[in-house]
C-alpha cells in the first residue's frame, strides 16, 4: 500500500480580518427579528450604577450569561429595586460591542419577576407618585350618573370583556360600550394598555372609562403597576374605573383611578346604572311626588279656607266699624246741621226783627205815614203842588186829601231817591 500526504486545498479563501468578521456578527445580529425586538428573563448579577447614568449588569441563566447595559436616557426612569440576585425580565435589543468583541443586550426596559423584587418595585414607586399626589382623594372625578357611552380598556379575548358585555346588556343597554382591546400580561401590557387607555379617551363622547383585567397569578397583576400606565390612568381625560383580579388583589393603577373595584363585574356595575333599580325609583319618585303633591294640595286648600274665613271675618269687622264710624259721623253731622240751623234761626229772627223795626207797620205805629201823590211817595215838599191829590196811608186805613199849600223848610232833597 502506499501512503500518501495530505492533499493540499486548492484555491483557498483569503483569511477575514478581525474587523470584517465583527461586521459580519454584527449584520446577522442586526438582521435577526428576534434580537432586535428581545425579551429575555435571567438572573440578575453584578448590577452597577456607573457615574455617567449608564446602568451596566449580567443575566445569568443556567448555563450562559449575557453582559447588558441600560444608557443614561432609559435608565433615568428605573427605580432603585433592582438587587443582585432578583430575577427579572428585559426588554431591549442584542448588537455586538465591535470594541472588544463582545455580544451584549442593550436594555430598554427592566422589570421584577420575583414576588421580593415585585414587591420591592411596588412600593418605591407608589412613594414615589404618592409624593407626586397622584393617588390624592382630591384628584378623583366622580362617575356620570347615566352614561352615554364608555370605552373599556381589556384583552378582547378575555373573561374579563364577557363580564363588562353582560352587565352593560343587563343593567344599561341605553348606554354605548366600546371595546378598546389591549394586551393584559406579558412584558409588552403595560405599553399596550396605556397606549389603548389613551386612545379610549380620546374617543368622542366618551363619558368613562374601564381598565380591566381578570384574576390570575400576582406576576400576571405586575403590568398594572407600571409607572406609564398609572400615569396614563392619573391623566386620562375622563373618569377611569380599574377592576384587575380578585377582591384580594390591589395595583397601583387602582390607587391612580377615580374608583377602584374588586373584579370586572364590579367595576362595570359601578358604571352602568342598574335600569330595573332606576325604574323602580322613578316609580317610587312618581308616587312620592304625587303625594307630596295631593298633600300640598290639601293644604293650600286649608290655608285658602283659612284665608278667606280670616277675609269674611276681616270684612265683617270693617264693614261694622264702618257702620259705626258712619253712625259717628251722622251723628256729628245731625249736630253740626242742628248748631248750623240754629244760627241761622237765630239771624233770621235778627234780621225779621230788623225787617220789623224798618217796616212802615212799625213806623206808623211810631206816628209816621206814608204820603202818596200821584202813585208815588212824597218825599219832599218840592215835590207838592197846591191842588195835588193826597193820599195818607196809616196804620189801619188810608185817609185822602188835596195839597193846600206848601211851606218848605230849607232842606234839600233834591238828591234823595224817591221809590
């Protein structure tokens, strides 16, 4: 047999240099769908926080382990929580650190897995926004008494929606109900629901809101204690309801929302009136009026009896005292005619006494007659001429003669007016 050596390889590719093999990492990295939109759960170790505000750690898993960094401007938001050992889940991209070779995750978003670190996170960011006055009574809207339509925020897939659809159709069919689907667990709910929660209230007409998620394991519960989501809940334009998992469970959207409930049923009772209870009370609120109104009605017809028996009594009254006060004044009047009447009597006999002393009765009982010639009285004896007829008229008869002479005395009555 003969040997031969090894054959040599013929037209043999040109060694890469170091630099183009990263590229060549780098580009299937860069391509891969997967690493560009990763979310991986580890093990946390060897968790730094450097001067720059760059956040530097390792995943571990059971046999591998990835270094990660968080860059100043994502890491800005992370909470103090994060301990050496806590398991935890992140959201980020994988690219290759050309520098020293190194493939490495680039986080974006970091989030605790373990019921500790869960726990840990919970409570440094409700401190935290309870500081910010997020979570203040002062801030809660109270709820519309008849909503015209509501948005509910939930998996369109859930338990959760067929508990909200069954109360709206049993309690308040007059209402609208928009389903605003969204993811509810996972690494990617929180951003879902908030995203979904903004576009509910921006939906015209909306009057409320619901955030709602069923029962479930307390890792499930973490996405509604995201920071972007109860803020997200805390400035939503209208009123928001959360009801997330049982009775026992508690998130901190339901400290941001107007109102918290237990579970999904509750929470869309408490926004949807019960339309049997609301019948009921316009019956009882008829009923109540019509009472209220017949009773009113007796009474006014009380006060109208009392009012016009105090008018019959007030008028009776007057119309007495006026019969007095007319009496009164015929009275006064009888009396001020009587006193007048007697005056008058009284210048009447003056003036009759008067009229009496200047009558010729009483002057020819004083010896004066009356002397007539020709009709008229003679008044003076310028007025006679001899031969004239006389006549003298006494007291109790008339006596006729004839002028004889006339013999005057010196006084003028030329001037005197002779009736």
């Amino acid at each position: 047999m003969i040997r031969h050596g090894p054959a040599r390889v013929k037209n043999a590719a040109a060694p890469l240099t170091v630099d183009e093999v990263a590229l060549r990492v780098k580009n299937l990295l860069d391509y891969d769908e997967t690493l560009a939109h990763l979310v991986v759960e580890g093990e946390l170790t060897d968790f730094k926080r450097h001067v720059s505000g760059h956040v530097y750690f390792v995943l571990k898993g059971q046999n591998a382990s990835l270094p990660c960094v968080m860059f100043r401007g994502d890491a800005a938001g992370m909470l103090l929580w994060p301990a050496v050992g806590d398991r935890v889940v992140v959201s980020g991209n994988v690219r290759l650190y050309e520098a020293r070779g190194a493939v490495q995750i680039y986080a974006q978003k970091m989030y605790p897995l373990g019921l500790g670190a869960a726990a840990r996170a919970k409570e440094e960011l409700r401190l935290r926004l309870e500081k910010e006055g997020l979570f203040a009574p002062a801030r809660k809207r109270p709820l519309p008494r008849y909503p015209r339509r509501v948005a509910c925020v939930t998996s369109d897939t859930g338990a959760a929606v067929r508990d909200v659809i069954r109360q709206f159709r049993t309690r308040f069919p007059a209402a609208e109900l928009i389903v605003v689907p969204c993811l509810v667990q996972g690494v990617r709910a929180a951003e879902s629901a908030a995203l979904a929660l903004r576009r509910a209230s921006a939906l015209p007409g909306v009057d409320a809101a619901l955030l709602v998620r069923g029962g479930g394991a307390k890792e499930d519960l973490n996405p509604f204690d995201d920071e972007e989501l109860v803020r997200e809940v805390a400035r939503c334009a209208v009123p928001v309801v959360c009801g997330v998992g049982h009775e026992v469970d508690w998130s901190l959207c339901d400290l941001a929302a107007d109102r918290r409930e237990p579970t999904p049923t509750a929470a869309a009772a408490s926004v949807f009136p019960d339309r049997a209870e609301e019948l009921d009370g316009l019956a009882e609120c008829a009923r109540l009026l019509h009472m209220h109104a017949a009773r009113a009605l007796r009474d006014e017809k009380r006060e109208l009896a009392n009012r016009e028996e105090n008018m019959r009594r007030f008028w009776g009254r007057s119309l007495e005292n006026a019969a007095q006060r007319l009496d009164d004044l015929d009275e006064k009047t009888t009396y001020r005619a009587c006193a007048e009447l007697r005056l008058m009597n009284g210048r009447l006999d003056e003036f009759e006494r008067s009229l009496e002393n200047l009558s010729p009765a009483a002057l020819a009982r004083r010896g004066y007659s009356l002397v007539m010639s020709g009709g008229r009285p003679l008044l003076s004896s310028a007025q006679a001429r001899c031969g004239d007829a006389l006549s003298v008229q006494m007291l109790d008869g008339t006596v006729a003669g004839h002028v004889e002479s006339v013999e005057p005395r010196g006084l003028n009555v030329r001037d005197a007016h002779i009736q």
